[in-house]
C-alpha cells in the first residue's frame, strides 16, 4: 500500500499537466485573499458603516402545533467589502463565506440554528458579496387570534449595533415562489419590517428584520372533502 502511495506520488510529480494559458480565478484569488483578514469587518475610516441586507425564502412547514413552527427557508445576505475588487475578468467568483469575513446576522430567539452546510458566497468585480444559506428555523412565539396564527422571526446582527452594521431588508417579501404547499395549514399573508430600537443609555440605533407568517388551518380540510 505504501509503495503504491508512493509511486503514484513519483508519478505526479513527474508527469504535471500541461496548462495552456493562465488559470483564470487562481492569480485572482491569490492576489484577493493574500493578506485578507477574514477577523476584520470591511469598515472604513472614510465610512464605518457596512450596509447588509437580508432576505428569505420559505421552502416549507416542517411543524406546527399552535405556538411552535419550524420551518425550512433559505437566507440571503449581502454587503460589500472593498478588499474584494478587481478589474479584470471574470465579473465574478464563489469563495468559501469560512474564508472571507460574514455578518454575523442571528434569528434573536433561537440563535442555535444547527446549519452543517456552508455555502460559497458569490463575490462580484465591486465587492458586492451574497451568500444563500438553507436553513431549518423554530420559533415558539405563534399567537393565535381567532382561527388564526401569527409567527415572527426576527434577525439582527449578535454584536454590531447599526452605526457598525445597518441591517436593511433586501426585499418587500417573503419570497414564496419556492413554497410547498402544508397538508394542514396555509399561508394567508407574510410580511418584512425593519425595525430600529434605539436604548436610553445609547445614541447608537439597533436594526432588526422581522419576519411574520400568518397560518391557518381551511375550513374544508383535507379530511372534509373525502
Ligand atoms: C456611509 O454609508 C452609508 C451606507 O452606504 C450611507 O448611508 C452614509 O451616508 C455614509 N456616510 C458617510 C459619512 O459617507
Ligand atoms: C424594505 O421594506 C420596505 C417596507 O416594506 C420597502 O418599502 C422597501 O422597498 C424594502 N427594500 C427593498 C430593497 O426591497
């Protein structure tokens, strides 16, 4: 096993590929990533403020039992960082988000989100960086009023206040475009708010997303119509 390891390695190095031209992202990605400190947030003495923008897409209800929801969603985020510019081809390129610096953008009440998969970011010739990550969220904070049920999801950044980070909503929606339809309950109406709470201690403002869904269960059910 050894000699067969080592042979195939002797074999490698004596029989290297012949590039012809010049790898078109390696040089790139070299030259962007050579002294990047993915610790740093893309902050500027000209301009301390990042702008991040947030949205979703709701796949599915996993769950509901009146007060608790889980769901499956996809979450975009994008800002810009200015050490990702260039001016040459190509217009775009994915990166690891593990190797360039993230927002660090939470659902508030259940930050434990128990994603195993990390998603490459698409970073664009500007700077401009968005990542989609899919996602499975719970929330127990449903109210029901009526035959009617109202959940929330609201996202802010861990520890940036919005002089630092200035979380904006990336959309007027939900996206449902991708949405599989619940044997029990539908989605009677989504909404996006931006919210700024600002704390009598502090000048800085604190910017949040929130999410809502609003579930109910049809009349004429699934059983009914049997
Ligand atoms: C900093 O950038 C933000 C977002 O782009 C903008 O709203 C703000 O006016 C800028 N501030 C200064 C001092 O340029
Ligand atoms: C963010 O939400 C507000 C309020 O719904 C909306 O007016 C605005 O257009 C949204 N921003 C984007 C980029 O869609």
């Amino acid at each position: 096993m050894k000699t067969k390891i080592l042979l195939s390695v002797v074999l490698i190095l004596m029989f290297p590929c012949v590039v012809q031209g010049v790898l078109i992202e390696d040089w790139l990605i070299r030259t962007l990533l050579q002294d990047y400190n993915e610790l740093a947030y893309p902050g500027t003495t000209d301009n301390e403020t990042v702008v991040v923008k947030h949205d979703m897409t709701l796949l599915r209800i996993v769950e509901f039992d009146g007060t608790k929801l889980t769901i499956d969603a996809w979450l975009g985020t994008e800002w810009r960082d200015p050490r990702l510019c260039w001016a040459s081809s190509p217009i775009n390129i994915r990166l690891p988000i593990s190797k360039i610096w993230t927002p660090d953008i939470v659902l508030y009440d259940n930050p434990d989100t128990r994603t195993r998969f990390t998603p490459n970011a698409i970073v664009d010739q500007s700077g401009l960086v968005y990542f989609s990550l899919p996602i499975r969220l719970e929330v127990d904070n449903c109210q029901q009023s009526h035959d009617e049920f109202k959940c929330t999801f609201k996202f802010g950044s861990w520890t940036f206040d919005g002089f630092k980070i200035d979380l904006q909503n990336r959309s007027r929606i939900i996206d449902l475009s991708n949405f599989q339809q619940h044997n029990s309950y539908e989605i009677i109406d989504t909404s996006v708010v931006r919210n700024v709470l600002y704390y009598t201690c502090c000048a800085e403002p604190y910017p949040d997303i929130t999410y809502t869904v609003d579930l109910k269960q049809p009349k004429t059910g699934w059983f009914d119509r049997l």
